[in-house]
C-alpha cells in the first residue's frame, strides 16, 4: 500500500516539477501519470544507489548538495524512457529533481509523524 501511495506522489511531484519550472513539460492522462511515477521509483530504487555510491566523492565535497544533481539526473532519465516526459535541457532537469527533493521531503515529513 506504502508503493502505491509513493508512486502516486512521484507522478504528482513530476506534475508539480512540470507546472513551476520551465523547460520541464508533460503530456498524458493520470495513468501515464503512474506509469512515469513507477519509473521514477524503479529508477530511484535501482540506479539511484549506483550513482550515489560512485559520485560518493561529490556528495562530500559538496556536503550533499550533489544529491541534487543525482535527482536531476534519474529525472533525466526517466525523460528519456518516457515519450510523454519532456525535459529541454540539464538545468531544467537539475531545478526539477530539487522541486521533486523537496516535494518528497514535504510529503515524508507529514506522513511519517
């Protein structure tokens, strides 16, 4: 029940990263919608880690900052898998992976107290 809540909240955080920032568009109905949510979380959940683990460097150089570039990057990817997901370029993904951060983060913090 917890998966399906967080796939759900990942495609409305994409919704949310498509309406506030430009460069980032969206295009499908709501089950289009949870299908790119379950990419997001697959991609979070397999090739997240992987990314993590090999910029380990960054992440410390840049006392985690780099976690945004990294959340930028599995939304990238995630455009690329998806014909409905567009993204013009790395800033707009970069901005979108720290609206989706932060929007996780919101939700995380309501639901878990």
């Amino acid at each position: 029940m917890k998966a399906l809540a967080q796939i759900a909240l990942n495609g409305l955080g994409v919704v949310l990263a498509a309406n506030l920032v430009p460069g980032i568009h969206y295009s499908g109905g709501i089950l289009y919608l949870l299908l790119t949510g379950l990419v997001l979380g697959a991609l979070n959940l397999i090739v997240k880690p992987l990314v993590t683990l090999l910029s380990l460097p960054l992440v410390v150089l840049t006392l985690g900052l780099f976690f945004i570039v990294i959340n930028g990057a599995m939304l990238y990817i995630a455009s690329a898998l998806l014909s409905g997901l567009y993204i013009d370029g790395c800033l707009p993904a970069i901005l979108g992976g720290l609206v989706l951060g932060l929007f996780n983060w919101l939700v995380s913090a309501f639901i878990d107290s």
